[in-house]
C-alpha cells in the first residue's frame, strides 16, 4: 500500500461498550437506534462494504461477499469523548480518564481565567450548546462578558457572539485558556463556540475552533511525518492532534465540504496518510437528539463515500471508523461509550471478518505496517 484514507465518523457508535454501565450508556447503539427510529437507513455503499455484518441495522442487509473487511472496535481508554477515541487510533492509550467538572469550573479556574482575560464570565455550568446561548445570549450581548460552559465531556468551552467578541478575540481567550490547563486540570479540550442572530434566534457558526492537549507519547502521525511521509489532515484533526504530525491542514465546514477536499486530495498523485473527521454527526445531530437529521446525513455521506471509492487507486487502502458514539435516542445529549464500526476496503485487499477488535490502536498498528514504521502501537494489524 502507497496511500492510506482514513474516515472518522465522528459520534457513529455501533453497540454499547461492556463497561457503559459506568457511563449510565446501557442499551447505547447509535446507528441500530437511529435506524429503528426512522423505519430502516438507506445507506447502500456502506451496506456493500459490509456494515450490517457488523451489527444488524434496520435497512441494512448483511452481505454474503462484502466488498471491504468488517468488523468493530473496543476502546481501551477511560471516557468517550474525541480527543481519546482519536489519540487511541493514532495509538496513544489513556492510562487516567480526562477530567470532567459536573458541578462548573472551580473559582481557583475561573478567578484566574477572569482575571487573565480581564473581564467576568458567564454560566460556568453543565449545559447544552444551542440551550445556553438561548438562556444567556443576551445578557452576553448586554455585558459583553463570554459565555464558559462544560458537558459531560472534558471539555472548557466557551461561547460568543461574533459581533460582541471578535473571533481572533475569542480565539485568544481559548489560547489563554489552553495554556492554564494543564495537569490535574488538563482538560481535553478547550472549545471556540462562537455565534451569531438575535435573542430567541441565535445560531452557532461553523468558525468552531478547537484547542486540544498534546499527546503525552508519539503519535502514528507523528512518526509517519519523521519518516519523510505526507500526512494531510482535513476538518478539525489538525485540532484534534494540537497540529503534531501533521503535513498538511485543511479546515472543512461540514461533512460534504470534508469529503469534497477528501475526493481532490485523492484524485493528486501523493502518498501517505489522508485523514477525515466528520464532524456534522456528532455536532448538529448527536448533540441536538435530532434523530432524523443524523439519518439523513448518514445517506447523504454514503453517497459521497461512493464517489470517493471510485476514484481510489490500486495501491490505495480505505479505513472507516469511528472515536466514540453520540446515540441521539438515547437521554441526555451527551457522547455515549460505544464500539467503533471498522471497515477496511481496498481494490487489493481481500476481505474477511475483522470481530471484535481489542483497541483501537490497531488502526495505527495496520498504518504502521503498511508503511514499515517498526513501531509497536500496542495494537494489531487489520492486515495481519
């Protein structure tokens, strides 16, 4: 293999995992539950590489000689949420959970956060994204003060209205908050939320932008790049990585515009590793329990999927996955721990019954072997 493609669904969980009783996610299965909700998914390109072997979804018939390999992934890290499930596959496993704040930031956070930006700040609660701008919007417009909020994710956000708190403003004041957590504090994430409309009719812009912890080991990105190999990366793994290891950074706006610069990017003539997360999944449907939003994506995306098989090259290996789930019939609205569909197809690569597969750093385990890293991700290859 010369090239690898690497499809992140972000949020496109396939079954609870063992230990999600810890996580209050039993009965958790994002694409099973979302196509019971809505009387079976249409989704032919991943049917004929082989998703209903994996799990049986409503719409999605189970494939007697599937295009690609199948097969499904457990996470051997603690939590659920992007950055783990992505430095996971990239072969860094968590040995502690991120840390996660049920009741708000502590003041020692806030009062030095405050006092670094040199203003107050609002909410500093658990809250959705869409409700919190509607509860406080407003006042953030009449104070100019931001809008800082947490989920049941490791994450710091914080929201602003574009008019009020320029972006560039906002995105200093996330630098300023990256670089305070750190240690015990070291959240995941800290999240841009900017947004824009008038009270009772705010919306969320896609200048999302994310400021993630470095990994504490080398990446499989990283030593791809220190053998002299391309590693492009398009949407928010650019964030996701803190931009190590990384080549080349295109930012895409939602999933088609992801997959678009996918398709171009596979249509040069390079070699290396393309990587993809499509954030719409999670961001727009998971998150806002919009059931039938997050179907219609899922058929939209596999349309595109298939215009992108057809132009991949002989030496050319595709990987679909996932980082966690984000099951939208489930309660609540945050993340939900589940496994990580994985299909593996290639136009020389034979296919077969990947099971249940005991990490996900087996994904850069098979990056590893492909491009004869020699490096021990702790994982196993798919091609093995």
């Amino acid at each position: 293999m010369n090239r690898a493609i690497l499809i992140v669904l972000d949020s496109v969980g396939i079954g609870a995992l063992p230990d999600a009783d810890q996580y209050n996610d039993e009965g958790a299965n994002t694409l099973a539950n979302i196509a019971k909700e809505v009387g079976g998914l249409n989704v032919p390109t991943l049917e004929k590489l082989g998703l209903g072997n994996i799990h049986p979804i409503q719409g999605v018939k189970e494939q007697k000689h599937p295009l690609a390999s199948y097969g499904k992934m457990d996470e051997k890290s603690p939590g659920k949420d992007t950055t783990t499930g992505h430095w996971e596959m990239a072969g860094v496993v968590l040995k502690h959970p991120f840390p996660v704040y049920p009741d708000g930031f502590p003041q020692e956070i806030i009062g030095e956060f405050e006092e670094k930006i040199g203003t107050k700040t609002l909410g500093n609660k658990v809250a959705s994204g869409t409700k919190i701008i509607e509860e406080l919007g407003a006042e953030h417009q009449k104070t100019g003060y931001p809008i800082v909020y947490t989920s049941a994710d490791s994450v710091f956000q914080i929201a602003a209205h574009e008019e009020v708190i320029p972006l560039e403003k906002l995105y200093d004041m996330c630098a300023i908050a990256r670089k305070m957590l750190q240690g015990k504090h070291g959240v995941g994430r800290v999240i841009a939320r900017p947004f824009i409309g008038k009270n009772g009719e705010f919306q969320r812009t896609a200048n999302r932008k994310d400021y993630s912890l470095v990994p504490p080991e080398e990446t499989v990105l990283q030593t791809l790049q220190s053998h002299g190999k391309e590693v492009i990366g398009i949407g928010k793994i650019n964030d996701i990585y803190a931009g190590l290891g990384i080549t080349k950074s295109y930012k895409s706006k939602s999933n088609s515009e992801g997959l678009e610069i996918t398709l171009d990017k596979i249509k040069e003539n390079n070699s290396g590793l393309i990587m993809l997360n499509l954030v719409d999944f999670d961001m727009l449907y998971g998150h806002r329990n919009d059931v039938k939003g997050y179907a219609k994506a899922l058929e939209e995306a596999d349309g595109m999927i298939n215009d992108l098989i057809a132009y991949l090259k002989e030496d050319d290996l595709l990987i679909l996955t996932a980082d966690h789930g984000c099951d939208p019939t489930h309660q609540g609205t945050d993340h939900t721990r589940e496994y990580a569909p994985l299909l593996v197809y290639g136009k020389n690569h034979v296919p077969k019954d990947l099971g249940v597969r005991e990490g996900f750093t087996d994904v850069a385990q098979t990056l590893s072997e492909i491009f004869s890293l020699e490096k021990d991700f702790s994982g196993n290859s798919i091609l093995d």
